[in-house]
C-alpha cells in the first residue's frame, strides 16, 4: 500500500523530487543519451568562451635584424607558439605567459644572433692565428662594444662604430692619429643634443688610445653630421635659451592678469597676449668724477711752507779808484795800514731773504662701477581683448553688449597693476571689448560608419557577445529544454467526467472525515464492484506489466 500511496500521490512531490525521481526512471540508454547532450553543451561553451577570449600579448623581441627575425619566426612556428607583429612591425608578440619560457628556449638556440659582436669574439681564437687576424679581430670587438653602449641613449635604436687605426710606425715622422665614425639611428621622433653628442664623441675617444675629440665624426641616419654642426641661432645673434626666457617672462605676465580677471570676467571671457623686451646685453661701466672747482671749505691734504733769510755785509775801502783795482802781488810784508771798507756809515749789513709755500687740497673725486644684470625687461607691450558681456533684455531675452567705459578703465587700471606698468620704461596697455565669434570645428572628411576604426572594433566586440548569446540558445533550445521535458514533464491535462482512460490514476483517500483501513478498503471494494477495470489496470501498474503483458 506505501508503494501504491507514492505512485498515486507523485503530483504533490516538490519538483527537484519529482525531477529526480524521473531522471531514476530513465532507461540506460536515456541517461547515456542525456548525458552526451549535457556534455556536448559544456564543451560548446566553453569552447565559445575561449574563441571569445583575446590572448593578452606581450613583446618578445623588439628592433631585431630581419635575419633574426626570421629565425625567431621560424622557431616559433616549430614550437607552435602563437605570435603577431606590433603594428609598427619592429616588435614579435606572443601571449605573455609564455614570454619568459620562450626567451630561454630562443637563447639556447642562439636567438637572437644581433648584428654587433663584442669582445667574446676573442674567446674563440685559433691557434695559429696571425697577427693581423688577431688585430682585425679586436678592432671588430671594440667597435662592437662601443655600438652597444651607444645604443643604451634613450633616443638611439641602433648604431655603428668604425674605427681607423694606424698601424704603429717606429718613424715619428710617419706617425699618424686614428679617427673613429659613428653612425646613430634614431627613434622615431626623437632628436639629439649637442650635449648627448659631445656625450658620444667623449665615450669613443676616451675608447681608442691617442684618439682626439675633433677626429670623431657622429651622422644620423639621415646623413646629417652632428659633430660641429653650426648653430642657425647662435649665427643669427640667438640663443634658444633666451628665447625660452622670453617666453617664460611672458607667461608669467599673463598668468598674473589671468588670475586677477578670471573672477571678475569669467575663465572663457577674455584674451591675453604680452611681448616683452628683454635686454641680454652685458653691460659694464666704471667711471671716475672729478669737480672743476673744489669749494673753498675743502679740507686740505698736506701744506709745506719754506722761509729763508740772511744779510749781505756793506762795502770797504776808500773810494776811487785804487779801492776798485784788484791789489798786485806783495813784494815785502804788508806794512800800510788797513783801509775800512766801503759801505754804508757804521758798516750796517743789508738783510734780505725768500719765503715759499706748497699746499695740497684732498681731491673731490667719484668713481662707480655699474653692471648690468641679464635678462632686464625694457619695455611691455600687454593687450587685453574682454567678451561682451549677456544684457537682459525687458522681455528677458538676453543679448551681447559692450562693456561700458567705466568697466574698461576699472580692467585696464587692474591690468595696469598686475603688470607692473612703468611709464618711465615705455609700457603700453590697450584693453578692448569685442564678440568673441563662436568655436568652429574644421570640416574633416567623415569616414563611413563601416570603416571607423572605432565603429569596427565596436562591432567586433558586439559580434563576439552576439555569438556567445546564439551559442547558449542553442545549447538551452537544443539540449537543455529537451531533457528537462524528458525528465520532468508537465502535468497532463485533466480528462472529461465522461471519458474513460486506462492509464487514469486512482487516489484511495478520502475526502471525508473517515480515513482509517476499513474505510479505505471499504472505498476500494465499492469502486472494483463499480469499475472493476480501472481496479485491473492499477494491478497492473503494481505488478510492473507492460502492455505486451511482459514484466
């Protein structure tokens, strides 16, 4: 009776019960079959997900030689790793995570060869090698050397070095100097300065023995020479770095009224542009002043005065002309008396003397040294351009009008300040108002809509969802639905009061109130006197017999 309350009470099992009890009641054959379908659907979606799925690429090798290039791709497609090329076609790329793996499988082959060798071209020396062979051989690996770490610049992709050296001479007079040239390939859009170029001429000739700077010559890969290339600004009286102290002197100015018209005009209002006269002159000046006529208040330096006086006697002697004769010689001792001299009575001396000064004044004198610094602004030329301003009308529509008079002197008093305006050095201010006309967009061909890079890779992107959605109604329409029918089916439709089925099901419990065993078998016995066929055919269902009457 427990089996036959189960068969006939299945509709009210919850439905993952009733899904499972069908799945138990499934044929061998049916399991294997769903089983295969499910499997099927698993493998589809997976497999849809990983076509779906873009590899994450990395670079391999990069500015490689052709040659390398194509051994590396020849060993790739041996090895059966995936790869692609950058779009500029000077990278190899595979999926990242086989970078490192491949990098060292590539390395014990020899990958990349290069096209430079250094010095481990002197490990593999022959025995019996010339001398010549052995210089070769160093010079090769030197030059080698020196390409390699020129190409470490950032800005280099590639270079060659070639190196001529002499053979030493045991003649002074035969001797000569060696010269080295070297080739550098740029990037694209990359450029060298003087200063990466005296970088490079210093390496090699710090290099090579008795190599001068001036005897290294450095080309790009458009022929043009580097080395001692003359300077267009500097011949034309420029220097870059001035100009760029130009330009950085008037975007100062400008930042400054920016800031100080921004909150009052708006951010989009108003037009700035200032020229500034920047004087690069060196100028020194030493002068030294001296004042025609000193004040009589002056302080004197030194002063010296000299006075010499002294008396003449008068004259002896008796006057005429014997006194005014020399006297002869004495021919016997003197015995005359003595004659007084003439002169003035009582034999008074005449004094008489000189008297000299020398004064020395300190001298009023000025002496200024004055130089210049660079980079002193001579004179500012600033124009300020403001926008109309929106007036609302009385019908509150709004239109562009003019800034007042009023407006434009406070702004033009404003920018006045925020400049620095000197009068004395010449300055000039104009500020205007004027409609500023409306941004335009250049007219550009437009691509079509199915050649737009972007377009495509949208679609390419939506494609592959697209896929993914079709492939899952498959595998839901296909096989999903299917067997969920098979083993949970829906409900059959209730059958009319009138018709009689076989496969009808009985339900022994009763409605009522009563539902003990002897009501029960009571109910079962009425209903096989009333019908005894649907009575069989519930034995039947029992006993497992199917319609050919076969367990």
């Amino acid at each position: 009776m427990a089996t036959a309350d189960t068969a006939v009470d299945r509709g009210t099992l919850p439905p993952a019960q009733l899904a499972l009890q069908r799945l138990n009641e499934l044929s061998q054959r049916q399991k294997l079959a769903a089983g295969t379908a499910v499997a099927i659907a698993i493998a589809m979606l997976v497999g849809v997900w990983l076509w779906s799925r873009t590899p994450d690429y990395a670079v391999l090798f990069s500015n490689f030689e052709e040659r390398d290039g194509g051994a590396i791709v020849a060993a790739l497609q041996q090895q059966n790793v995936p790869y692609k090329f950058s779009p500029g076609g000077n990278a190899i790329l595979i999926p990242s995570g086989q970078v490192h793996d491949v990098r060292l499988r590539l390395a014990a082959q020899g990958l990349p060869k290069g096209g430079l060798v250094g010095f481990e071209l002197m490990e593999n020396q022959k025995l019996g090698v010339s001398q010549f062979h052995e210089q070769v051989n160093f010079q090769r690996a030197l030059e080698g050397e020196l390409a390699r770490t020129i190409q470490a610049i950032a800005s280099v992709a590639s270079a060659r070095v070639h190196l001529a050296i002499p053979k030493q001479s045991g003649f002074l007079r035969d001797e000569q100097t060696p010269t080295a040239s070297v080739m550098v390939n740029l990037h694209p859009g990359r450029t060298m300065d003087s200063t990466q170029v005296a970088g490079i001429v210093h390496l090699v000739a710090s290099s090579v023995p008795q190599l001068a700077n001036d005897r290294v010559s450095v080309i790009d890969q458009n022929g043009t020479l580097l080395t001692n290339r003359p300077d267009p600004l500097r011949n034309a009286g420029l220097d870059a770095t001035q100009l760029n102290y130009v330009r950085e002197v008037e975007a100062g100015y400008i930042r400054r009224i920016e800031t100080i018209l921004t909150p009052i005009v708006g951010q989009d209002n108003f037009k700035t542009q200032v020229t500034a006269d920047v004087d690069f002159n060196q100028v020194e000046a030493t002068a030294e002043t001296f004042k025609p006529n000193p004040s009589p208040d002056q302080a004197i330096r030194s002063q010296q005065i000299n006075e010499q006086g002294m008396r003449e006697p008068a004259a002896q002697g008796v006057p005429g002309a014997l006194s005014n004769q020399p006297p002869v010689p004495a021919t016997a001792p003197i015995t005359s008396p003595s004659v007084a001299a003439g002169g003035p009575p009582g034999g008074a001396a005449t004094p008489f003397g000189n008297r000299a000064a020398t004064i020395n004044y300190e001298l009023d004198r000025t002496i200024q040294h004055t130089k210049q610094a660079l980079g002193q602004v001579k004179r500012l030329s600033v124009a300020v351009v403001v926008n109309h301003r929106n007036e609302t009308l009385p019908n509150g529509e709004s239109r562009p009008g003019a800034l007042s008079d009023e407006e434009i002197a406070r702004i033009t008093n404003l920018v006045r300040e925020a400049m620095g305006f000197s009068p004395t050095r010449g300055d000039s201010l104009n500020v205007s108002s004027a409609p500023f006309a409306a941004g335009r967009a250049e007219s550009q061909a437009q691509l079509p809509v199915w050649k737009d890079p972007e377009m495509v890779d949208l679609g390419k992107e939506a494609l592959k969802y697209v896929v993914i959605l079709v492939a899952l109604a498959l595998v839901y329409f296909g096989v999903v639905r299917p067997l969920l029918r098979t083993v949970a089916p829906p409900p059959p439709p209730a059958p009319a009061p009138e018709a009689e089925d076989e496969d009808a099901v009985v339900s022994l419990s009763h409605t009522g109130p009563a539902n003990t065993f002897d009501d029960k078998l009571a109910r079962a016995k009425e209903l096989a006197m009333s019908d005894p066929r649907v009575i069989a055919n519930l034995i039947k269902e029992w006993m497992g017999v199917n319609e050919e009457g076969k367990k």
